[in-house]
C-alpha cells in the first residue's frame, strides 16, 4: 500500500536542491533543504495528504492490518489531520455520519468526514467529548502526540511517554472488543508497567519503526492489537478503589505533534 518513493520522479522536483543563504540560520536552511528533498513529503502533496506523516501509517497498516474492519476512529494529536484523512477514507465517514473524531489543541482545517475538536487531549472533559464526537465505540485509537522537544533526551523522552501512557489508558477504557491502538513513543523504551498493562489487555504488543520515519529520528510507534475487551479478569488496570487508573492524574504534560 504504501511503497517507498522513488527519488525525484513522481513530482517532477530533481532532490539535492539546495537553499540559498541568505539570513537563514545554518541550521534553518538545513532544515529546509531536508524538507524540500525530501521524498515522502513531496509525495504527500501528489497524493493529497496534508504531512509525510500519513505514509508511516500506511506502511504500519500494510504489514499488521490495523486499519482493516475499523468502523469508528478517534486520532489524538491529529494536526495537521493526515491520519485523519485517512481514517476518515478507510470508515467512509462522511459529515451525514460522522465516525472519526480528531483532537489537537493546534488548529486544523476541516476534513469531510471528521469531528474536529481544537482542545489539549490531558483536558479532563476531552474523553467524553471524543466519545461524543465519534457516535459510538471505536475499533482503533492513533496517537501521534509527543511533547515539545527540550533538547534535553532524558526529560524528552519522560514527557512523551507520559503522553503515550494517557493514550493508552483512554485506549482500553474506550475500544471495541478486538480493536486496537498505534501510538509515537521515542527509541530509548516503553515504560514497563505500561507495556504489563498493554500486555494484560491486549493480545499482541510490539514496537514498530516504519520506513517512512527519518533513520535520524528517535521515533518509533508502540503497537498493541486485539484489545480483549473489559469484562475477563485482569483486564484493566486498576486502582486502590478499583477504579480505572488514570495517568491524567500524574505528571501534568503538554501534547503536541511532531510531523516529520
């Protein structure tokens, strides 16, 4: 489905284009050299798609089928809506019958098809107003949220995966039986207790690195598929009270999406 560009050729652009100096920082024109050249982003613009981000879901789907039977869709830090334009094709939602909800505290030009909410995703009320948005159960949650970089790899890497883990929380309290979750997290691990807790409540958990991803980048993407569902024994985690526990309580983060 989604096949690696060939250089150059499907747009018309050559690639090794260089930018002229002018008052661009060094590391601003390299930036956007990078970008120019870059083949997945000059092929998200022939095919439609709002980032190059689109094809690493795509290159996910083709190889483990996530896509596939998904009815209804929630996309958390969706901006700028690639993912959402995706899933919006793949559960023929349309604005008569709404069933992807998208939510990014970033603003987002409108998709057919999709419920866009313009809100942090830590916002308390932002569960119940997905779920309302959606218009049922959905079968698969994506996340592409990662905090705002500090340079700093340690604190980087605490502040997504704190992002990743409220995600997935919100995944088991609200997917259909067999569906599944897609989320960024950064090279370094997944946190142990949220990999034991996707692992009681999944049926597969694994760690993807699709083409698509910068071999520079740190990102990569935590997979878990067949949610059991939440009614067998050691299902959900739970707390003292044996409430559902919710990590929105913990390390207060901001979300927000890195496209390359």
């Amino acid at each position: 489905m989604a096949k690696p560009p060939i250089a150059g050729n499907r747009t018309g652009r050559k690639l090794g284009q260089k930018v002229k100096k002018g008052k661009l920082k060094a590391s601003s024109r390299r930036w956007l050299e990078r970008h120019i050249n870059d083949p997945y982003v000059q092929r998200a613009k022939l095919e439609g798609y709002r980032a190059r981000a689109a094809f690493k879901l795509l290159e996910i789907d083709e190889k483990h089928q996530v896509l596939k039977g998904a009815k209804r869709i929630i996309d958390l830090g969706a901006a700028p809506g690639s993912w959402s334009q995706i899933a919006a094709k793949v559960t023929d939602s349309s604005d008569d019958d709404i069933r992807v909800a998208a939510i990014d505290f970033l603003e987002m030009a409108q998709i057919p098809g999709v419920k866009i909410l313009q809100l942090d995703f830590l916002d308390p009320d932002a569960p119940r107003q997905l779920i309302e948005a959606v218009g049922g159960t959905p079968n698969l949650v994506l996340s592409d949220m990662a905090a705002p970089t500090t340079g700093h790899q340690k604190t980087d890497h605490i502040r997504t995966m704190h992002l990743c883990e409220v995600a997935a929380h919100f995944a088991v309290e609200v997917l259909a039986e067999g569906g599944h979750f897609l989320a960024k997290t950064f090279q370094g691990g997944t946190e142990k207790d949220l990999l034991n807790m996707l692992k009681q409540n999944f049926r597969q958990v694994l760690h993807i690195k699709p083409a698509s991803s910068r071999q520079e980048s740190v990102e990569m993407f935590l997979l878990a598929k067949g949610f059991k569902g939440r009614n067998g024994p050691g299902v959900v985690e739970l707390d003292e009270e044996g409430f559902v526990r919710d990590p929105r309580e913990d390390v207060p983060a901001t979300e927000d999406l890195d496209q390359d």
